[in-house]
C-alpha cells in the first residue's frame, strides 16, 4: 500500500525520548572543526568511521554516487577523517519492520513520513537541534517542516514529498477545462462513453476526500510516543459536505472504484499516484496530462477534493552509535548532506524526483515540469500524511460500502457521519 502538506515544493542531535530514556546530543555545528587547536599549523588527526545507511533498492546507485560526493566534501572543508559507508536496502515504507535491532541497524535510513510514530517508539529516531533544526526550518516549506516534525520537535531531514495522487488524463479526450471540476469529468465520461478511476473506497483516497471542507482530526502524544487524544468534527458541516462529494461521485455511473492507470482499456481518467506517472506516460505518450485534484461543488461551496502527501525523510539512529559521539555526529552530518540541495537536485535530474529543498524546488528546469507543477499547486491543500489514526483507513470503506449497498443516502447521511467521527476518535 502506498500510503503516504507536499514539502513546498514541496518544497520544505540527540536521541532525546520521554520517559526518562537516556540522551546523547551529537555537535550543534553540522560542520564542528574536527581538530580546534590554537596552533595556527596543527597536524589534523583524523580516524575512520563506519557508517551504514538504507534506502530503497531502485535509488541505491544514486546512493552510492552520493556517499562519494559526501566522502569529497568532508575532505574539502578539512574533516580529516575516513568515512566507510554501507550501503544496505530497505524500503522507506518498510525500513521499521524489516529493522528489527535497531543496536545493529542503520546509522541513517529512508523513512515514509507516516512511520514516524513507532520509529520513535523503537528509539530509532535522533531529534535534530541546533544546526541541524535550523537547516530544515531553513531550506523547507511548512509542509515540510510538519512531515519532520513528531510531538513539536524535529526528527527528519526531508528529501522528497512526492507519495501522493492527481489526476492523469488522456489529453485527446479531456480539456483542460474539463479536469478543473468532478462535475466536468463526470459530464466528460458520460459523453465519451469513458470511465474515471477513482479508488474512494481506500482509505488513502477516500480518507483524503474527507478533508475536503476542512473537517480534520488532532492527535496529542504522550512523551513516550503513544496517542493520547483524538479529536475529530468529520460530524460537522464540513464532514457532511465531503461526505455529499463522495455520495455525488460514488452514485455517477461513469465512476469506477478500482485503481487504474489513466490510459487502460476505457479508463481515460483517473486519480493515480505519482508512482504511476511513467506507466501512465507510456499508454498516453504525447496525449498524457496531469492537473490537481478537481474541485466539488456542494451545497454551493466549492472546493478541490482533498488528499494526502507523504513525505520521504532521512532519520538518524542513535541506537547504532551508542557511546560514540564522533559516529553519531558523522551520521547527523551524512543525514544532512542527502537532504540538502545539491543532492536533491541530483535526484531531480536522475529520476524526476520532486524535491522538498526550496532553492531546487524554484530552479527552473523544475518549475517547468508539468508534475511537479500540480504537486506545487496541490500543496496548497494536501493533508500531510504523518500519524494517521488506525481508522482512518476503513472508515472509508464503511462509508462507501454504505453508499453503494443503498443504506447510507442523503436523507441519512449525517448519521453516516457521525459513525464516521466516533470510529476515527475511538482509534488508537
């Protein structure tokens, strides 16, 4: 499943835990002089530091291009230490299951930005102060900012913010005209004799959609990471509303509840995620286009239809280094160097990645790609995909279940609503 507020583009150290768990803080300076002497010709003495990072397998050569410009630039400043860096794969949306002794794990490691909550509890995330809080503060949008952030503080180094959805079309049939609203692609299909594909019934689209007229939930942590309260108005005006959007949608019959990649068979239209950008370019070649989410009308109000962006992240975890400050500063530093802007852009250029970092974000060969400007414009609204009450992804389903088999209908659906609320405050 791919899960996962777009870091401004998206753009946008210590282990400190609750509960009394120890803390160690690595330098507050990312780039410490590794030998401060007086002497204005000191011998610089260095030693070898072994670090072990993870990522996906598909940017894993990227990666390790990466760990050499990393290795160059520490020599460059005058670090006169060695780095000898492993490169291991772990999937950022899996890394904090496949990791199961965080003692023996990764010193740094791509995370999906929806797992931060039990990487904490594993003790597995440094949180970054001093230097390191200000360069992500620094170099990121809110949006960002809030994908690091767990509890109020920072525990991330953002480095994307692309895991989310829009629509993708098939020029030859729809207009741009035709995208900006439901109301165009539904009346669109119907004279076409085409399908839109839109998977309401999943939590990650159908959870987004709730979002749509702002209803919304709040979650309150205690120091050792558990949920404390959740608070939710999905009951309210604007939950009755998203709740209308989706009834509007899921009682067309031009609308499809499959996930499919705009361009298959009768699909011409449809919300797919930005994993499926290159499958959907294949089977529209000159005829793929992109745009964000439309926009719904309602009871006179209109809005674009809510989502979730995710966000990948580099943390840093203490556990590796243990007593070691020089490695657990040297992994903070490593952490930092693949979230900043150089890097970036080399993940731009190499794979289309959108990037979280403001200065690549604003070049130009960037703000001219047709995907990355719907992710900017959609940033505008998206939901930022961080800890997600457990409900929240099936109370969709019980939603959209209800629709389809006839017992939730407009005469009723502010009772549906109310179940809704209480099954997103009830999760834990």
């Amino acid at each position: 499943m791919k899960k996962f507020k777009f870091l401004a583009i998206l753009a946008a150290g210590a282990m400190v835990l609750g509960g009394g768990l120890a803390s160690c803080t690595p330098s507050d300076n990312p780039n410490p002089n590794p030998n401060p002497n007086p002497n204005p010709n000191p011998e610089p003495e260095g030693k070898t530091i072994d670090l072990v990072l993870s990522g996906p397998g598909d940017e894993a050569e990227l990666d390790m291009e990466l760990i050499e410009d990393f290795k160059e630039y520490r020599k460059s400043i005058g670090d006169p230490n060695t780095y000898n860096i492993e490169r291991v794969n772990h999937g950022a949306d899996k890394v904090d299951s496949e990791v199961t002794d965080w003692t023996t794990g990764p010193d740094v490691y791509a995370y999906a930005s929806d797992k931060t909550q039990g990487l904490f509890q594993k003790g597995a995330l440094g949180v970054l102060r001093g230097d390191y809080e200000t360069f992500v503060l620094e170099n990121n949008s809110q949006t960002g900012i809030d994908a690091a952030t767990f509890n109020e503080d920072l525990y991330g180094f953002p480095y994307t913010g692309d895991n989310t959805y829009y629509l993708m079309y098939d020029k030859s049939v729809f207009t741009e005209e035709d995208v900006q609203s439901v109301e165009g692609i539904l009346a669109k299909c119907a004279e076409t004799g085409t399908t839109f594909a839109y998977k309401l019934q999943e939590g990650f689209y159908g959870q987004g959609a709730m979002f749509t007229f702002g209803a919304d939930y709040n979650l309150t942590f205690t120091e050792d990471g558990q949920i404390s309260t959740i608070e939710a108005d999905f009951n309210g005006e604007a939950g009755v509303k998203a709740a209308k959007a989706i009834y509007s949608i899921a009682t067309d019959s031009n609308w499809i509840d499959e996930y499919i990649v705009a361009g298959t068979d009768n699909t011409k239209i449809a919300v797919n995620g930005t994993w499926s950008i290159s499958d959907a370019k294949a089977l529209l070649g000159d005829n793929y286009g992109c745009a964000p989410m439309p926009t719904v009308t309602v009871d006179g109000d209109t809005k674009p239809l809510g989502n979730f962006i995710g966000a990948k992240l580099f943390g840093v975890n203490p556990q590796r280094s243990g007593t070691d400050q020089d490695r657990l500063t040297a992994a903070y530093n490593l952490a930092m160097y693949l979230s900043d802007a150089d890097a970036q852009e080399k993940r731009f250029d190499s794979r289309e990645t959108a990037p979280s970092n403001l200065t690549v974000a604003a070049l130009d060969k960037v703000t001219s790609n047709g995907n990355v400007q719907t992710l900017v414009k959609q940033n505008e609204w998206g939901h930022a995909q961080t800890v997600v009450p457990g409900e929240a992804w099936n109370a969709p389903g019980v939603l959209l279940g209800g629709i389809k088999d006839g017992t939730v209908t407009l005469d009723n659906i502010e009772e549906a609503c109310e179940v809704y609320n209480n099954s997103i405050i009830n999760s834990k």
